[in-house]
DNA sequence: GGACGGTGCATTTTT
DNA sequence: TGCACCGTCC
C-alpha cells in the first residue's frame, strides 16, 4: 500500500502533535469538541501506515460501545480512503459501488479484524475467553469458559438472596441496591472483603463485607462474574501469572484510551499492567515500539458516583510522563481549539467551569464566530416551562428553515423532568424521542429466552435457571423448587445438578416430577448439541418447544403482541450476529448481548426533538440546547449542595450541557416545582446561574438571573472544606516541584507537581509507603518544610 | 397462580 | 405523582 499524508494534513498543529507522537506515554488533555475522536483514529492510521505497526499490536479501548463502533467506522472509512488514492488515485466517493465494497472489505480483513477495539469490558471478556481458566481467586474460586455475565439485576437479586436467606438482614436497613453498590464500590477501588471491612469497621460495615464475601462465593458457584469482576479478575489473574501477563504485554504494544477522566482504579490497573509488564510506572523505562495515549477532559468527569476517578487523568503526567511544566513537557498535549460552538457558547463555558478548583488549566478557544445571544428565562413553575421551551422551539423551527425538529435538544437532570416537557410537545404534536429508558435487552420477554440461553451454555447459572424454571407456566411451584433448592444448597452444587438427574426429580419433585423431568430433557438436549448446532437453531427450540411464544400468542393483548415483536428481533439479532461473526457462537452472542444497551434502534422516525439527561448528552451535539430546571436543589443536586467535591461535578454536568449547543443555548428555571406529588416549593435560581457572565445573557423576565452569589452565601451552603483565599500557601508562587512538606495525617512528603495557576491550584505530593495525593492548598493544611 | 390493593420509595447510570 | 413490590385473598 503507497502511503499518502493526507489525513494528517487535514489536522491542526496540537492534533497532529498528538497524532504523530509514536512510542512512550502521552496525555491528550481534550477540550469539548476539540476534534478528539479525529485525533484518536488519525493516530491509528498513522500507527499502522507511517510506522509499520501490525494492527494485532494496537488495543484502544473507549467506554460506550457507540464510541467503539463509531471509531471502527470512521478508521475503515479512512483506511478506504487512503486505499482508493492508492490504488486508483480517485477519492473513494467517485469509485463505483462495486470497487467500493472490494476496498472496503479488503480494508475490513487486513486492518479492522485485526485492531482491537472495544469497551473496557468486552476486551476484558475476550482475554478472559483465552484465560479465565488460569485463574483462581485467593479464596479459591474458579471460574470456566463458558461464564455468564451478570446484570445490574442479576446482581441486585443476589445480594438480596444473601441479606434475606443467608444473612437474616432486615432488607430494608440493608437496602439491595445499596448494598449492592458498597460492593461494586469496594471491588472498583479493588477492595476485597476483608480490606472493605477493615476500611468500615461498624456493624454496617463488618455485615456488608460478609454479604459481600457470600456474593463472591454466590458468582463463583453460578459460574457468573459482574461487570466489576470483568475487569478485575484479569487485573488479579495479570498479578498473579507471569506468563499470562507477559502475552498481552508484548501483544498490545500501543495502546489508546479514550474518555481517560472516566477510568476507575482497576481499568488504571489494568491499563498500567498491560504497559509495564507489572514493572510499575516508575521502573518502566522500555518504550522500545511501545505507548500509552490517553485522551481526556477533567472538565467532563460526570461519573464520579460509578466509580470513575479523573485524579488518575490528572496524574499522568506525574505515573507516566516526564511532568515538565506545560511550555517544557513532551508527554502532555492540549487540544484547546474548538470547532463546535460559537464564541457565546464557549465564553459562558469557560466562565464556569472556572469556578472549580480541582482540574487541569485549559480554555476552549473559538474557531466560530460570536454567534447569537444566550437567554435565561424564569418561569412560574414547571409547566410553564415546558412551554417557554416549546414554544422557542415552535418559533425557531418556523423561522429558520436550516433547522428541523433533530436539531433540537432539551436536557435536564432528573428524567422525571421530561414528563413536563412531553405533555407540552405532544399538545404542539412536536415529534420528539426521550433517550435512556429501559435496554433492549433488559426487558423481560428478552431476560426470560436469555436466561434459557445462558442456562443453555452455562449450566451452572442458578439465577437463569430459578428465572425460568416455571416460566411459562409449568407446574413447578415455588415449594417444588424449594426443596430442589434445597438439596443442592446441602450438596453444595449447582440447582440444575440436582435438575438434570431424574432419579432425584422423581424423589424431590413430587407432583411435578412430571413436568420437572421433561423440562430436564428439554434443556439437556439443547445443552448437548449446543456445540454442533447454530445458535440460531437453538434459539428458534427454545422458541417453539418451551410453548413462550405460544403462550404470548394466545394471550394476544398489545402488551403481549409487542413481546412477540421484540423476540423477533432478538431473533435477528442471534442470526445477524452469526453472519457478522465466523466464530459465533451462543457463548459469544450472549457476552455480547450483555455487554451492549443499544436501544437506539428508532431509525424509523428520526427527525425528532431529543430529550435527555445532561448525562446521557456527554459527547453529542446540537444546534440549539436547552438547559431547563436550573434550580438550586434539583441542579446542583440537593444531594450535592454540601460537598464541595459534588457541586464542583455537578459544575462540570452543567459544562458539558452548555458545551453541547452549536448555535443557540437556552437556560430556564422555575419559580416552583411540584416533587413527588404535592409539594410545591419556591426555589432559589440554581448557583450556576450566578456564576455566568451576565453581559452574555439576556433575560426575558427581570429576576431570570440572580446575582452573583456572595462568598458568605456560597459558603452557607457548602458546609464542608472551604477554598480559603487568604490562607498562606494557596498561590502557585508559593509552591515548586521538590518543595519537602508535611501533612497532619499523611506525613512528610515532596510535592511533585503543580497543577492550575495563580491562586487557584492542586498539588500532587508524593508521600513516602503512602503514595502520590493530590490535595489542595486552600481547602487542606499543609505545612511547607523547606 | 393471578388479581387486587396497600406500602414505601423516589439523581445521574457508559458496562 | 407514579411505580414496583409485597402480601392477601380467591
């Protein structure tokens, strides 16, 4: 293939610093919009056609399997590009339909099959399809190929098993799903149970490590790991095998993060052993034909409450790179040039997310010009609101003739929020769609001929076998499987050993030994030629011989004929998966089922209003937003109002909203607000609102926008750790690198770099058997020693 | 085993 | 307010 440059000469200065940088670390610091995801697939094209990488070298990992898809689109895309120059010396579009497929079905097998692109967690689950069997957990579980992987919900119903049956917890003091995220928690900061009950030693502490110590035991014997041991199990197998380590190392020998401000502390871990060998940070100096390139925003960390820690972003320079001062450094780029929004847009951003203290100093600069104003707007209540928002959209959708309903989003922070704006849109008989919502695969038509799939692969799966055992209806009452339960819980197996075997059916079973027994047969069979048999053909059995579509089918309310649609669909998707994939198999198929949420499969109307959380718009884009309920309480959070860290995230929420528009932005409030019913409650104009520049904004009522809120108020409502502006020791000069300090609980330390300017700044200080913190000055004593 | 009503609960949620 | 879940009753 003759290489041509031409993808690199589309890029400005800073991306193509970044997109050349070849071996050894390199932090992209990605401001909104600044072209991140070009930057990320031009880097590998350059890799691959400039460097002579092996694409089976290259692992990049993102966090959504949109974003996934998305880079493998537009690298394929690229790569057919270059190849039609090559080749043909014609840009792509003006080769014929045919030529077109060949080059992009050659370019699919030499390059696209090889790279490995995903989500953390799929990667994840394909190291584990070689090499789960290597693995043992230190109480000595085990886990087999042919694991399942459990939900949010399979994993909330275990927990709540362990706090009613094992444990005799009261479940509503051990709520489910808070236990269950303590747990998720603990694992992602890579806790076990006796360091989480050593962290917590309160009663509520000690009971959760012990629920937590039997969900372990409880995955472990249905053959089951959850999306936290997805990731941790091969961080725990990587430190505990040499040689499985040593493979994926030389393996992946460049490798690219997307979303860095999102990673929790295993996927750090995960990515840190992958590129030291287990060596860590410090002692690693071979990047011989070797990177790591991640690519973030501290700005847009929103997932703090899943975990996600954006001090690992900020660290990387320090883990990894040479931490040189911005002018002097090699291993950090920013890409600060925006191509999305106009200068309004980006000035009122950049104003904002001022106000937090805990991030790395960059501005978005506007390549746009000034554009139109922003408006505020006070409403009476929320459905007042609603119509001011709808009724802005009615009036820009008819006067412009460049925008349609799909260029219009309205976001919010709640998804209660949206019932308000709906009624409205439907009384205007506005189309519009609401994002988020229940998954495709989540719905429980989709759940229940899973659970016989996964029973199906993975006989172990106590949790999809209790879902189905009865279901359809066929006679095995809940005292049936107590007593079936019950005998493997005394021998200690799984529920279908005790299943599968006929002569203790007979015994166990009673007076549904019948139906029990022929269910046996039914799924065995099924488990026997799962190997030699399509997964297809599989599913189409379970289909017809378990009498599930039947028994929708006699029912035949809407309810029942929009189940049969979705299993349906499910049904294509088993068939396209297998023409996807040469190696499909009902194990892959299910990994992949419950590893992905797509349920944007509404490409039937797609010229619609958008509705979503701000959560859910991270990475999308719009002509006009609308940024509605910005009410202190509801945004920022009541949740929020008393910790410093959380205002600053909801701060960032509030960024990454604004971020979105294009062209026009609108913010809104409302006076009152009815919560959960009946209370109606005055509220007070959300705080960032007063931290906006008001020459940008115009209001369309006199009190749409509050002023600036005074320190003391500010205060007031942030009870704890309080910036002190006037404390010694917060402005940049009274810092450098190597300073020796000390700290009333971590001890004496060496600061090690200084992040942020003038007298807004966080200090990473190393502390010796400690570690690396960063803290800062303003809200934290720290004593300087030298 | 299903229909019914009472009770309690209620951010955000990439996988 | 709206729903999910549970226990009760038939």
């Amino acid at each position: 293939m003759v290489t041509t440059v031409d993808f690199l000469q589309q890029l400005n200065p800073s991306q193509r610093q970044a997109v050349e940088h070849f071996c050894g670390p390199l932090l992209v610091v990605a401001g909104a919009g600044s072209g991140k995801t070009r930057a990320l697939t031009a880097r590998i094209a350059n890799l691959i056609l400039n460097r002579r990488v092996d694409p089976g070298n290259i692992l990049a990992v993102t966090f959504t399997n949109k974003a996934a898809r998305e880079m493998k689109e537009r690298i394929e895309k690229l790569f057919a590009e270059q190849e039609a120059l090559a080749r043909h010396s014609k840009p792509l579009h003006m080769l014929s339909e045919y030529e077109q497929i060949q080059l992009r079905s050659y370019v699919y097998k030499t390059f696209l099959k090889e790279l490995w692109i995903g989500t953390f967690h799929s990667l994840c689950s394909r190291i584990l399809r070689f090499d789960i069997e290597k693995y043992q957990s230190p109480d000595g579980q085990s886990w087999t190929k042919s694991f399942s992987i459990f939900d949010e919900s399979d994993a909330q119903s275990l927990v709540k098993s362990i706090v009613i049956n094992q444990m005799n917890l009261d479940d509503r003091k051990f709520n489910p799903r808070s236990v269950r995220f303590a747990i998720s928690n603990a694992k992602n900061q890579g806790q076990t149970p006796d360091e989480y009950e050593e962290a917590n030693p309160t009663f509520k502490g000690r009971a959760i490590a012990e629920v937590y110590r039997y969900y372990q035991r409880g995955l472990s014997a249905n053959n089951a790991l959850d999306f936290d041991d997805l990731i941790r199990v091969p961080v725990q197998l990587f430190r505990q095998n040499e040689q499985v380590l040593d493979y994926w190392h030389r393996r992946f020998r460049h490798i690219l993060v997307d979303e860095y401000q999102d990673t929790n502390r295993t996927q750090y871990d995960l990515i840190q052993l992958l590129t030291t060998n287990g060596k860590g940070n410090q002692s690693f100096d071979d990047w011989k034909n070797r990177s790591v390139f991640v690519v973030g925003d501290a700005d847009q960390s929103i997932y703090s409450f899943r975990a996600a820690d954006f001090t690992i972003l900020m660290g990387f320079q320090k883990e990894f790179g040479d931490g040189l001062a911005d002018e002097e450094t090699e291993t950090l780029v920013k890409l600060e040039e925006n191509y999305r929004s106009t200068s309004n847009i980006l000035d009122v951003a950049n104003h904002l997310i001022e106000n937090n203290t805990e991030r790395i100093e960059k501005i978005l600069r506007a390549t746009r010009g000034e554009g139109d104003a922003i408006f505020c707007h006070r409403a009476d209540n929320e459905a007042m609101e609603a119509e001011y928002v709808v009724s802005q959209i009615r009036n820009l959708e008819m006067k412009n003739p460049e925008l349609n309903w799909k260029d219009f989003a309205i976001l919010y922070r709640t998804n209660v929020q949206s019932r308000a704006m709906e009624e409205v849109l439907t009384r205007f008989s506005i189309p519009y769609k609401v994002v988020g919502g229940l998954r495709f695969y989540d719905r429980r038509e989709i759940k229940d001929i899973l659970a016989y799939l996964r029973l199906v692969v993975n006989p172990a799966d106590s949790v999809s076998l209790k879902r189905i055992i009865n279901t359809p209806r066929r006679g095995i009452g809940k005292t049936t499987l107590d007593n079936l339960d019950k005998a493997a819980a005394e021998l200690e197996v799984p529920l279908w050993d005790i299943m599968k075997d006929e002569t203790s059916l007979k015994t166990l079973a009673g007076r549904a030994s019948k139906s029990a027994i022929a269910f046996s047969r039914m799924v065995s069979s099924w488990q026997e030629r799962a190997d030699t048999v399509s997964p297809t053909e599989i599913v189409q059995e379970v289909l017809e011989n378990t009498g599930y579509l039947e028994e929708l089918k006699s029912k035949g309310t809407e309810e029942d004929l929009n189940r049969i649609e979705n299993i349906q669909e499910l049904y294509s998707a088993v068939a396209q998966f297998e023409e996807e994939n040469e190696d499909a198999t009902l194990n892959t198929f299910l990994a992949n089922a419950a590893l992905s949420s797509d349920n944007d499969k509404d490409n039937d109307e797609n010229n619609q209003v958008t509705l979503m959380t701000l959560h859910a718009s991270k990475g999308l884009e719009f002509a006009v937003v609308f940024l509605v309920g910005l009410e202190q309480g509801l945004f920022p959070s009541f949740r929020s109002l008393e910790d410093a860290a959380a205002i600053e995230e909801e701060r960032r929420l509030c960024y990454v909203g604004i971020t979105r528009a294009q062209d026009r932005l609108f913010l809104s409030h409302a006076r009152e607000r009815r919560t959960y019913g009946h209370m109606r409650e005055v509220s007070t104009p959300s705080i960032f609102l007063s931290e906006l520049p008001r020459d940008y904004i115009m209001t369309t009522v006199p009190s749409a926008l509050p002023e600036r809120w005074a320190t003391t108020t500010r205060e007031a409502n942030l009870k704890n750790p309080q910036p002190n502006l006037n404390k010694p020791g917060t402005h940049e000069d009274d810092w450098s690198v190597g300073v020796p300090v000390n700290h009333k609980a971590f001890g004496e330390g060496k600061v090690t770099h200084i992040f942020g300017a003038g007298n807004k700044i966080c200090l990473a200080i190393h502390f010796p058997g400690i570690g690396k913190k960063i803290i800062d000055p303003r809200t934290t004593t720290i004593e300087r020693l030298g």
